[in-house]
C-alpha cells in the first residue's frame, strides 16, 4: 500500500472530521473510499465517451438503423410475434 500525503481545504476539513465522528471511521478510510469512488467514475464516463466516439463513427459512416425499423420492432413487442433487433 502507499503512503501519499494530501492537503485538505479549510472547507473539507470540518465536514470530514464531522462525518468520522458519524460513520465510527477514520480520515483514511473516508479518503480512500471518496478517491475509489471518483476513480471509479471517471472510468465510466471514459467508457461512456468511447461509446460515444464510437456511436458518432457509425453515423459518420451510415452504420444506423431507420427510426422506421425501431418502431416497428418495439410495436411488435406488445404481440406473440416479436421481431428481431434491428441492425445496420
């Protein structure tokens, strides 16, 4: 495990003592599970961003499927008939 030191602001400070005295938890651990979370989430907005690049490059290159074909799919899902997904 690291060891890495941080400096926290003035504003920080009060509400993290305040919720160690809440939660029965260390500084350490409220710190670390704040960064997992943040680290965590921002893998997921780059998964997000690369669908989008890759949802863009589709359009681009006209791999898109007619609103037509979507409605008509999600018609049939009210029937015994369902429809395939549409595809590109």
């Amino acid at each position: 495990m690291g060891v890495t030191s941080i400096r926290l602001n003035s504003e920080i400070e009060k509400p993290l003592a305040d919720l160690t005295k809440k939660l029965n938890r260390s500084k350490n651990y409220l710190i670390n599970q704040a960064v997992k979370e943040f680290v965590a989430r921002q893998a997921m907005d780059q998964g997000r961003w690369q669908d989008t690049l890759e949802a863009l490059d589709d359009v681009k290159n006209g791999r898109v499927v007619s609103s037509d074909a979507v409605e008509k799919w999600m018609d049939s899902w009210r029937g015994d008939d369902e429809l395939s997904q549409p595809t590109a």
